[in-house]
C-alpha cells in the first residue's frame, strides 16, 4: 500500500492553507508560533472546555485528577503519547479529551481507530459523535447537518474526523491524517503486508513535512512483544512510570502487588483466603525503602503527588532532576492511582485469580496492575532451584513439612523404568517436593519367573512407598490421588499398577490447546483421564517461579536439571506478531511428573479446596491413625477396600 503522492499533495496544500500561508513562504518560527491558539494547557483547556457525555458514569463537567494533569498536557509537548494502564481507569477519556484539545487548538485532519470493527461503530455512537455534538469548543466546527456527522466521515468546518478499525486494512490505508489516535493497541494483529502501527504513522507523513502531527495511543497491555509493547519500547520514546511518595521516608516507589502484604488471621496464619483479607482489610503496603507500613489513609495524599519518572531518574523535592526529553513519551501505571482501590482489595483479588490459574492471573497483571504479562521465557535457571530448598528431607521418616495437607503423585513412564514426583500441598497450593525417584525396571524384564507386569508394579510400589509419609509432627499422611502416565511406552504395565493401586489413575496427555475445554478431565471412553499438556506445564512454570514452591535440602540434581526441561519462549513470526512456542528438551521426565501431579490436583478440585477453611477441614479430619503395620504388608485388597471406605486420605496400602 505504497503512497499516494496526490494525495500527500493534497494533504499537505490542506494543512498551509490551515495556517494560511502558502508553502514556501513561511518565515522561520512562524509555524511553531501557529501550532497552538489556546493559552491555556489542555488540562486547564479540559476543565474549562470539555463536557462527558451522557455515555460516561459522571456526565458533566470534567476535573483532572493531579495525577492525570502530566499525561493530558504532554499532548502539547509531545509528537506521540502513548498510556498503558488498566482497564476502566479513565485512560481512554484522556485521550478523547487530547483529541477535543487538538480539534480545537490545532486543527488537523485526523483518525481514530479500535482493534475490532464493533467497537469503533459503538465508540462513534457513545463517545466520538456525543463529544462533537454536546461540546460547545467542538460544536462550533460542526455545520449542524447529520450527513456531515457520520461514522465513515466527521466533516467539520477546519479539518475531517474519521473512525476505522485496525482489522480492516481500507479504513486507514488512504486517508491523511495528522492526528491518530489509536485505541487498544495492544489487541492489534499484523499479519502479511499489514502492520497497523506502521500503516497508521505513513498516513502522517503529509503533516510531518510541516512538523505537525500528533499520535495518541492507549491500551491494556497483554503480553511482552504485543504492538503497544513494540511501540512504547521503540528508540526515542521515554517510559515513564507513577512514583509514589513514602509519607514516612519520603521516598519515591512504584506501588506494586509484591509489596503488599497479608495481615495473619486470629490464628496467626497467613490463609491467603481472598474472602477474609477483603473481610478484615488484611492488607499493609510495605515501603520498599524504609520498610514501614503505609497506611490506606496515605493514599490520596500520595496518589495527588505522584511524579512521572523513568526507571533510573533522580527525584528531587518532588521533581524529577536532569531529565533528556524525548519527542515521544508514554505513561505506564496500575490501579494504585485509584487510592479507593485499597491494598486489601489488591490483595483479595490476587489471591483469588491465583486459584483460577494463570489465565485469570493474566488477566489482574494485565487489567489491575497495568503490567505486560511476561511468559516465563527464559529457562529457570537451577540458581534459582537451588534457593528453593528448605529444611526437610525426602526419604527420612518424620520429615515431611507440617503444612503438607495433602499428598498427590505424578508419574512418568520410560522403557528402562519410572520416574515419579510426590507432592504435598498446603494451605493456599503452598507445594512441597516429598519425594521423588526413579524405578530401574525395563519393559517386559521378568525375574524368578515373575510376570514383567507383577515385577514392574512391586518395584514401583515398593520405591514410592519405601517407608511411611510422617509429618515432623508425627502425624502420619496417605497417598491422596495421583496420575500415571499411560500414553507413551507401557500401558499394560501402568493398567496393572492402576488395579492394584486405586488412587493412582492413568492419564493421558494431548499436545493440542482447547482453551474451551477443562485442562483435565475423565474420559469418557475409559478409566483413564485426559489432560492438556501444554496448559499444565504452563502453570506448571508459575508454579515454580512463585513463592509457593519448594524443594527438600536432598533435591537431586536429576531433578533440577529435568524440571527446568520445559518452558514457553515468544518468537517472531514471519509477519513480526509475537507467537508463544513451547519448549521441551529431553530429559525432562521429572517435568512430565510435575505436570502430571498438578493435573490430579485440578481433578481433584483441591485448587479451590486448598484455599477453603471448612474444605480443609473436610479433607483433614478424619487423618488417618499412625498404624505402623499398615504400609508395605498389606494385600492389594485391603487397598481397594479401604480405598473404596473413604474417598479422600483415609486409606492405606
Ligand atoms: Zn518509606
């Protein structure tokens, strides 16, 4: 879609003639003092000018928030603004108000564009029509004639409006414009020959010639490598970020969900249970500097004297010191400018999307925090597994941590043998590694005239239940529910060991995504169950890199260097669109376990249980009586039945 020089010609006749003076002709500095009519700066122009339309909560009059004032003026000062912030926090007024300030001070033909085309038909009926209609500053340019005010063209007396979507190539392929503002760029797709961004910029070209032109960009932020990630990291534009002040050190921070923290419940626990945080407002903000509490009552004095700042700039008496200004700027920041959104309630909502899983994690690091959802991309690196190891070990009695609660398999079948992972898990999917170990026994070996199948199912047996799972309290912990791998190299073998150990069911994993069906679930074609690899694995990698993992002080190396053996990585594909790949390398069987366990964790709904006080109850009591004779002795009858007597932890083998 190369340029239309007539039309660049004609664009650019448009703009002199706007500024009467013909081209060629102007004096040095005659277009700089022309760029702006109005003295007043656009926030001051909004407060006066501006109306909200009958679309918006509070219709009437407009009044910045302090901290809002920066963002709406740089629209003055800067050739492209760009916001990136939660959704519902008045980031798109902002711009519809640059907009009504450029209409009115600068005049230029311009062009307004939504991700899907609904959208720009709705944003046209609710925002962009009433703006030119129910504004007097605007009104003025409109003739008062409907044709004149229509989605496809807004004709008013000094320049044109248009509204297009960036699905459709011909809404901003052809047109000239001087101002864009481009709205949920975030959701933009390129794809062969089309790239919106850079399709949006060429039509400014003609206004770039007389140094006049204007972009405006907002968004929720998706992933690392969306186009809004793309455009805010390009060369020459400055990243700005809301600094709050300390009222305690002074001290300037970006207020972040890390530094909220869990006020412990009567008890003394922190239950992490959404509920009651929000229930008791059991949430304190530690300052990162100076480490004390900064209380809730703080926070509009601290919102009213955020300063925008790049990471790494001086902040001085409330200003930022020795600052380079670039031509373009964006804003960045989260749902803590709102100082009625309470720490409490950050914090109840964190806990509650953690047991949702990481598609609605996605969604509050997006939509509340303001934040670019990062893919755990780079391996984790066994440095980091290293730091994970706690004061238990696996294999000695006595060991496992008091607040396992539950204990769920996964295991991973090779040619040569076993591999398995047992996990405990605690109080707010708090997950320990119990044991793990690999069982040497080859496909179809036989000893002593055993049945391979026999031989198979006692080795695993006897290596995973080596000895009793006690608590350092001394409370003693069954098997809860496990999976076992069946799709890959011996399902005979693992149906034989399903028998003759009920709680541990065979699985079988696909490769293919199906976001609308669960991650696991039975078949119905079978005993077995189904599960979505690629969908664990990734929650899987959450897991491990949150503080709700850990490792015993014995880990082995095998399993360090496995586990880390699976990971998503963005790349590039050929049209530039970030797409996520999954990665494995082999050996990654204690991975394969990994996965495997927090699938007989989602099938046992304990994701929710784990969060839940009464079901925590539910699933511990009755524990099951210390009984030292009832663990390798018994017959696989006595573990059927008593697997049949209770459905949860009241069994033993
Ligand atoms: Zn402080």
């Amino acid at each position: 879609m190369g340029d239309n020089s007539e039309d660049k010609e004609n664009a650019t006749r448009a703009a002199f003639s706007f500024l009467s003076i013909r081209p060629g002709h102007s004096r040095p500095g005659q277009i700089e003092l022309l760029r702006v009519k109005s003295p007043l700066r656009p926030s001051k122009w909004a407060e006066k000018h501006f109306r909200l339309s009958t679309a918006y909560a509070r219709p009437g009059p407009f009044s910045a928030y302090k901290w809002q004032r920066e963002i709406i003026d740089a629209i003055q000062t800067h050739d492209e603004v760009i916001q990136v912030a939660p959704s519902q926090i008045g980031k798109s007024l902002i711009a519809e108000i640059q907009v009504a300030w450029c209409i009115d001070n600068i005049g230029m033909n311009g062009i307004v564009v939504y991700a899907k085309k609904e959208t720009a038909s709705d944003m046209f009926a609710d925002r962009i029509r009433p703006m030119i209609k129910e504004i007097p500053a605007i009104q003025k340019f409109w003739s008062g004639n409907p044709d004149d005010l229509t989605q496809k063209k807004m004709r008013l007396s000094h320049m044109f409006l248009r509204i297009g979507s960036a699905e459709v190539p011909s809404d901003i392929a052809t047109w000239s414009s001087g101002l864009i503002y481009a709205s949920e760029v975030s959701k933009y797709r390129k794809h062969r020959g089309w790239d919106p961004i850079e399709s949006l910029k060429r039509r400014q070209e003609a206004y770039r010639i007389i140094g006049r032109h204007k972009s405006l960009m907002e968004s929720s932020p998706l992933f690392v490598g969306d186009c809004l990630y793309e455009e805010m990291h390009r060369s020459g534009v400055l990243n700005l970020r809301a600094y709050h002040p300390c009222p305690h050190c002074g001290k300037h921070q970006v207020l972040t969900i890390k530094q909220v923290k869990e006020i412990p419940n009567a008890k003394k626990e922190t239950d992490h249970d959404p509920g009651r945080i929000l229930r008791e407002n059991a949430a304190r903000y530690e300052c990162m500097h100076c480490k004390k509490t900064i209380e809730e009552s703080s926070r509009l004095w601290m919102s009213d004297n955020v300063v925008w700042a790049a990471d790494g700039e001086k902040i001085e008496n409330g200003a930022v010191v020795g600052r380079k200004e670039q031509k373009a700027v964006s804003f960045q920041y989260n749902r803590f400018v709102d100082y009625s959104f309470t720490f409490a309630m950050a914090l109840s909502r964190w806990f509650a999307v953690q047991k949702k899983g990481t598609e609605a994690m996605q969604t509050f690091i997006n939509e509340d925090m303001g934040e670019f959802w990062h893919e755990d991309t780079i391996q984790i690196s066994e440095d980091y597994l290293h730091t994970k190891k706690m004061k238990y070990r696996q294999f000695t009695e006595g060991e496992v941590p008091n607040s396992v609660l539950i204990l769920l398999l996964g295991a991973d079948c090779q040619d040569d043998g076993f591999y398995w992972v047992v996990n405990g898990y605690g109080r707010g999917m708090d997950k320990y590694l119990v044991r793990s170990g690999f069982v040497a026994v080859a496909k179809n070996e036989s000893q002593d005239g055993k049945d391979p199948h026999q031989l198979a199912y006692e080795r695993f047996r006897a290596a995973v239940f080596a000895s009793p799972f006690r608590r350092k309290d001394g409370r003693q912990m069954e098997l809860f529910f496990g999976f076992i791998d069946r799709g890959g190299h011996r399902p005979a073998d693992v149906d034989y060991i399903c028998e003759r150990i009920p709680q541990i069911r065979p699985y079988i994993g696909s490769t293919r995504v199906d976001f609308k069906r669960p991650v696991v679930e039975q078949s119905d074609k079978g005993i077995w169950w189904m599960g979505q690899s690629m969908l664990l694995s990734r929650e899987v990698t959450s897991l491990i890199a949150s503080e709700r993992f850990h490792l015993p002080e014995d880990v082995t190396q095998d399993y360090i260097d496995q586990v880390r053996n699976e990971y998503i990585e963005p790349k590039k594909d050929i049209h530039g669109n970030t797409k996520l790949v999954y990665v494995k390398i082999e050996p990654n069987h204690y991975r394969s376990c990994e996965n495997l366990a927090l699938a007989a964790c989602k099938a046992q709904s304990l994701e929710n249980m784990l969060f839940d006080e009464s079901a925590i109850a539910e699933l511990t009591h009755p524990m099951s009586v210390p009984d030292s004779t009832a663990d390798q002795g018994n017959t696989d009858d006595d573990a059927q039945s008593s697997y049949l007597a209770g459905r949860r932890g009241r069994r033993s083998y």
